[in-house]
C-alpha cells in the first residue's frame, strides 16, 4: 500500500521539524517553506520533497 502524502507549510527547524521527522516513518513528506535554507536538513534527514513557497501569496498557493 502506497504511503499517504504529508504536507507541512511554514517549514523550519522548531515544531515543523518535529512534525516532520514523527511523520517520516508512514508517509511521503513535502515540506514547503519562503527559505530552502531552513528546511533542507529536515528534507535530507526526512527524505522529504522540498517545494520554495511564500503561502501569505495566495496565487502562489
């Protein structure tokens, strides 16, 4: 059976990260965040996807 898709906006290293690596074991992750720089240790220890996005832009949304 295929993994459900989590998706975390607003991805840094604090309480998203936490999310994010309890999630990692039962689900396909994306996290998406303003700054890549934030959120690219939590992607590479979660091996989640990693989508650029400032979510206060509703056409980017």
């Amino acid at each position: 059976m295929e993994k459900a898709r989590a998706v975390i906006i607003g991805a840094g290293d604090g309480l998203s990260a936490s999310l994010a690596r309890e999630l990692a074991c039962d689900h396909r992750l994306t996290l998406a965040a303003r700054s890549g720089e934030r959120m690219k240790a939590v992607a590479e220890e979660t091996g989640a996807e990693m989508v650029l996005l400032d979510a206060t832009d509703k056409a980017a949304v």
